[in-house]
C-alpha cells in the first residue's frame, strides 16, 4: 500500500527592477522595452497627480468618499499594458483606476463616479469593460463567464480581472478560480496584494504564506511578483495572456504592493498601523524605481521630470474641468435605464415623481387626468 | 398537435430556441447528459453539444456569475437553480450584479439573462425544496418575475424570457411538471411578458393567483355552488405586474381574494392588495382577503400540506369575502 507524496508544488517570486532601480537583465528579457517603461512612467507619474488631486477634491467637499491609489500603480500600468486594448476584458474593482484608463475608459468617468453619478461608469463603444465594481470579491464571476464566452466563440483575446487580498477570502472569489479552472477559460485573475483590507492586515485575513498558492488549488499557473516593479508585473502578465489565448486556461498573479493611502477617504489609516511601515514601502514606491532606472539609462532627467509634472498638472485640470463641468443629471435618469423598455407602472413613477396613489387612478376621485409633477 | 407536460414544454422552447440562435447555452448543475433533476434539459446536450448544455460545478453564485459574464460578453445564457431553496448563494449575484449593471452603467452593459428556477412546494421534497420566494425577487428593482402553470404559458413566456434584454428569473412550479398535458404548438410562438390571463370569467368576486395555486383556486371555485360566479386571474408574470387585468376585474366584481403559496407579511398578496385599493377603491365591496401560506418556516413534507392554500381554505376565503 502506497503513502507517498503524490503532490507537490512551488511558487515562484519574480522581481526585475529592485526599489534602487537596478535591473536584472537577464530576467528582463521579453519584458518591456525603453519606449514602454517611458511610456508607463509617465502614466503612472499623470495617474498619481490624478490621485492627489481626487483626494483634494474629497477634501474639499468637490467630492465624495473616494479610494486612493497610490503605491499600486505598477501593478496597474503593467498589467495593462500587457493585455490588448479594445481585445481583451477588463472586469476592475476599485484600485486599479489606471489600467481602466489606458483600456479607455476617460479618467473624468472616474471621477464622475466618485461624485455619485452613474454616467461614471458608462463604457465607451469599443471599449470592453465593466464598470468599477465595489461589493468585495464578487465581480471575478464574471471574468470567467466573459472569458467562457470567448472560448466558446474561439476568439483570441482574454479577460484579466483585479481584485485585492481581502477579496481572497470571499466565496466567490474560489467559484471564480473554479469556474475559469474548469472551463479553462481565458482569465488572468491578478491580486492586488496591498497587504490591508481596510484595517484588517493579510495575517489576519489568512494563514496562508502567499495569496498565489490559493491557486494551486486549482491547477492554475500561479506567480507572486513585485508588484511595484512594471517589468516583473509586465512579463508575468503577458506570458498569462500567452498561455490564455493559445487555449492554456486561466492564469494566477499576486502582484506584492502596499496601499501608501488609506483605505478610503472616510479611512484613518493611522488608527491601525506603523508609520514606520507606511514609510518603509514609500521607499519602494514604482514611481521612484522607475524614475532611478530611467536616470540611470539616460532616459530621464531632470528637465523631462519638469516638463512631465507641467503636462500633469494641465492633463488633470482637464479631466477635473470635464467632470465637474458635465451637465446635472435629468431625474429621469434613474428610471430610464432600469430595463430596455420601461415597464408602465415605472413610467409613471418617472412621469409624476410620485408612488403615492391618489392621482394615479384619476377617473375614481374626479383629479386631474394627468398627475401633477412635483 | 402534440400534448405535452410543463416539463416536456419548456425542453421543447429551450430546444427551439438552442437550435434558432446559437448564441443560447444553458449552464446549470447536472443539466448535461443527465438532462437536470427534473429532466428539463433532457436530451438538449446530445443534440446541441455538451459545451452548450453544460453541466457546472456545484455553486449556484458561480452559475448566475459566470452567466452574467455569458451575458454581458454577447451570450444568451439561460442558467438552472436546482431548487428555490437554493437561490440563497446567488442572491447577491442577481440582486447586486445582474439587477444593476444596465441601471448603474446607464444602458451600456445589459445582461440579457433567464434564470430558470423549479419552485414551491408539495411534491414530498426534502427540506428547502419547497420554499416560493418570488416576492423577495420583485421587491428587488432590475429584474422580470415570471411563474406560468401551464404548458402552452410556459413555452411562449420562456422564448420571451431568453429573448428579453434584460433578466428574467423564470420560476417553474415543480408541482405542476407532470400533473397535465396541454397541446402545444410545435412552432414559434411568445407571450409577453407582464400580461396575466383571465382564466374563468365571473361577476362577484376575483381572484388572483399563479403557480400551482391555480389549480388550487378552480378546484375551490368548482366547489361552490353553481350562482356563485368567480373570476379567476392567472398573473403569469409577476413583475412588471398586470394591474389593468386586475383592476378592470375587481372594479366588475367589487371583491378580490389573492392566493399564494408564500408567507402572508409583506407578501405579494399585501402589494396586490395594496394596487386593489389604489385602482379600485370605490369598487369594493369588501377588504381585500389574502389565503397564503403562514408565517412559519415551510414545513417538511408531512405537514406541507396544511402550510399549502388548498381548495378548502381558498373555498373558505372566498365564502368569506363574498358574505362582508
């Protein structure tokens, strides 16, 4: 009778770009080439700028509740890269604000949603997105759906859907794996591992050594990387994309990142955790190891920095002038996309801003045939 | 043209249906080769191919999540719950997600959605087989009720229902499967959804139902006496509800009684009565009278029979209401 080891497995840590800029040539092979990290630099330079000022918006009272970003722009930038616009799905939740916006969807819808209008979330033609989903951990179902459909349909794209390592522990998120597992669909499910889910820290939130080996549950190729290094996040996300569209099924990414903000802006961060730990992984912001890479090829200086920081500031006072000049919402609004025809009693409820009932049976008590707006 | 049971009605539209468009899969536990515990899909995976008739893993959040990325990502997805009692997990799925997505990205991702779903009681199910939650579902903004009873209904509301851009949860009410044949035609044919039927006509007193109860309610009806002339109202869908039906009914008859298998509090029953009052005021002869389940957990099997509104009890409703 045979007890033996008749499983075993590893994970595999992959980091390119170190938080002093150096990067391992040889691992950078494949990965992304003077022209893309520039490229990704300046996005994440603009998205930060974006994030500030949001959060100045909030503070202002310009805005609602609104979750930072910033320190996971990597993970973003990325990502997204790597996947093909106008080809590929992207089924976002709340953090990777960046990777929406180079799939297209305009930064002013961002903030339009923030400012607590559902034109936010309005997905632009060509543009294959869901909206930014905010109950934890359950919108990954429908990556895998839209990456089953793909497979029946014999395209060639995928789906990459985020979520964060809080979102691990929700029951959905195992019937996503599950799912895309069986059905091998497309799917590249990428954690945001920022080490906190509002104050609850990853240790708290698991006994697991690391978020990636939840996928070997389900025979997935599974991958912790740095997630603030855009080279290591860029490869293991192409080769994931590689794998799903040449019918290898669906892939796992935990991108190791840290959430410098807090949660939201109705959050405290400090109430729960170290100064010394938020600073400690300032040092390892994507930002400041891509800019010491960039020097150090002689790609950047000082001068471009300067220029970049002028482009922000007028590419984020437009998108702000966007979103707040955007015309106030009909009350209609709400009713009219409810369903694709509008059932007649909701209608009605449109029509006369009303549910009470006197006035809705005119001919009974001899009112006005045509209920009165109020 | 041939008779068919509910069961063999509403594998006939899904076949219909799978074979007209090949955008529609069905996906559900055991709905493969084994044709679902009910044998709805019987036959569908070998005709139309397993990876359209697919048999899911046990998750009824999974089923309707994956469904709505069928859906969202051009697909016609008619998903099975195996039992009401199981919708629990899915809840969320259906309330958060497939409810909201065309309202929340106003009109640019729909989730052209059927969740079809066997419900009620008094087939001697094990427990949590037998709930109706349907007034849970219509209280919830964003998706389409409907429960037909009879064959012929069941097919023309289900091709609406797969045709329909926005979700429909279709419920199937498992007691009455294989209680009768109806003909039905072998062709294509809809029903709209948001219309009910006048089943029997009459002139003092109305009564609304759907589902199994229906048979429940003639079977009273056939049990008073012979001047008693009752109006019987199949609502067939649920939500958007026919009050026009309703109403132009009870404002003849001046009395409405309202059958279900569901909980009375904050039933549908209490909303019919409500829409009654508001449409038909004047009209009534007496308040509006609800015979409908308790307030109790539904029982397991030996005493489903006494939670269930049968003909002595609705009988029973209606004597009292036609005597205020």
């Amino acid at each position: 009778m045979p007890r033996e080891t008749i499983y075993e497995a590893k994970i595999e840590y992959l980091q390119i770009l170190d938080e002093d800029g150096n990067l391992d040539k040889k691992l950078a092979k494949g990965s992304l080439s003077d022209e893309q990290v520039l490229e990704l630099y300046e996005q994440m330079w603009i998205y930060r700028q974006f994030d500030e000022i949001a959060f100045k918006l909030q503070r202002s009272g310009r805005m609602g509740t609104y979750p930072q970003n910033k320190g996971q722009e990597a993970n973003a930038a990325g990502s997204a890269l790597a996947m093909v616009r106008g080809t590929d799905w992207v089924v976002p939740s709340y953090r990777e604000n960046l990777a929406m916006h180079m799939h297209g969807m305009p930064y002013h819808h961002i903030l339009m949603h923030w400012m607590g209008d559902e034109r936010g979330n309005m997905i632009p033609d060509g543009v294959k997105m869901l909206p930014l989903s905010v109950p934890i951990g359950t919108h990954m179902l429908h990556a895998a759906g839209i990456g089953w459909a793909m497979k029946i349909r014999g395209e060639e794209a995928a789906a990459i859907t985020y979520f964060g390592d809080g979102a691990t522990s929700e029951g959905d998120f195992h019937g996503a794996m599950n799912f895309a597992s069986v059905m091998q669909a497309p799917v590249i499910f990428f954690c945001q591992n920022n080490h906190w889910a509002i104050s609850v820290p990853t240790d708290q939130q698991m006994n697991s050594q690391t978020v990636a080996q939840k996928a070997l549950a389900y025979d997935m190729p599974t991958i912790r990387v740095d997630g603030n290094d855009i080279f290591a996040v860029y490869l293991a996300v192409k080769e994931a994309r590689e794998r799903a569209v040449s019918g290898g099924g669906p892939s796992f990414i935990e991108g190791l990142t840290y959430r410098l903000g807090d949660h939201t802006t109705a959050d405290d961060a400090r109430r729960y955790r170290d100064a010394d730990e938020v600073e400690a992984w300032a040092e390892k912001d994507p930002l400041i190891r891509t800019r010491k890479y960039l020097v150090s090829k002689d790609l950047w200086d000082d001068e471009k920095q300067e220029l970049l920081g002028e482009r922000a500031t007028k590419i984020v006072g437009e998108i702000v002038k966007a979103a707040e000049g955007v015309r106030e919402p009909a009350t209609a609004e709400f009713f009219d996309s409810m369903f694709a025809e509008l059932p007649r009693d909701l209608a009605e409820q449109r029509d006369s801003m009303r549910t009470s009932s006197i006035g809705i049976n005119p001919g009974q008590v001899g009112l006005s045939a045509q209920p009165e707006r109020v | 043209m041939a008779k068919l049971t509910l069961v063999q009605a509403i594998n006939q539209a899904l076949d219909h249906e799978m074979t007209r468009d090949e955008r529609v899969v069905i996906l559900g536990e055991d709905v493969g080769p084994n044709g679902g515990v009910f044998r709805v899909t019987d036959g569908l995976a070998a005709k139309h191919g397993n990876h359209r008739v697919q048999n899911t893993p046990l998750d009824e959040s999974g089923i309707i999540g994956a469904a709505i990325g069928l859906a969202v990502a051009g697909m016609r997805p008619i998903a099975e719950l195996q039992f009401e009692g199981f919708m629990g997990p899915a809840y969320d799925q259906i309330v958060n997600h497939a409810a909201r997505y065309r309202n929340r990205t106003r009109g640019t991702i729909t989730v052209p959605l059927t969740i079809r779903v066997p419900v009620g009681g008094g087939i001697h199910a094990p427990e949590l087989h037998s709930d109706s939650p349907e007034a849970i579902y219509t209280h919830s903004p964003g998706l389409k009720v409907v429960m037909p009873c009879t064959p012929y209904d069941a097919k023309g509301l289900l091709l609406s229902a797969i045709r329909d851009p926005d979700p429909v949860i279709f419920f199937e009410p498992k007691r009455v499967y294989r209680s009768f044949r109806e003909e039905v035609p072998e062709e294509d044919y809809t029903i709209p959804i948001g219309e009910a039927k006048v089943i029997s006509d009459g002139d003092d007193l109305t009564v609304v139902t759907w589902g199994a109860s229906v048979f429940e309610c003639l079977e009273a009806i056939d049990n008073l006496p012979d001047d008693v002339s009752i109006e019987l109202i199949d609502l067939r869908t649920i939500d958007p509800i026919d009050i026009d039906c309703i109403a132009q009914s009870v404002q003849k008859t001046g009395r409405c009684v309202v059958v279900h298998e569901a909980p009375r509090t904050a039933g549908l029953g209490a909303e019919i009565s409500a829409l009654v009052q508001e449409h038909c005021f004047l009209h009534l002869e007496a308040p509006v009278q609800r015979v409908t389940g308790f307030d109790t957990v539904m029982p397991y099997y030996k005493l489903e029979l006494e939670y269930l509104p049968d003909a002595e009890r609705i009988g029973k409703g209606i004597a009292e209401c036609l005597a205020y």
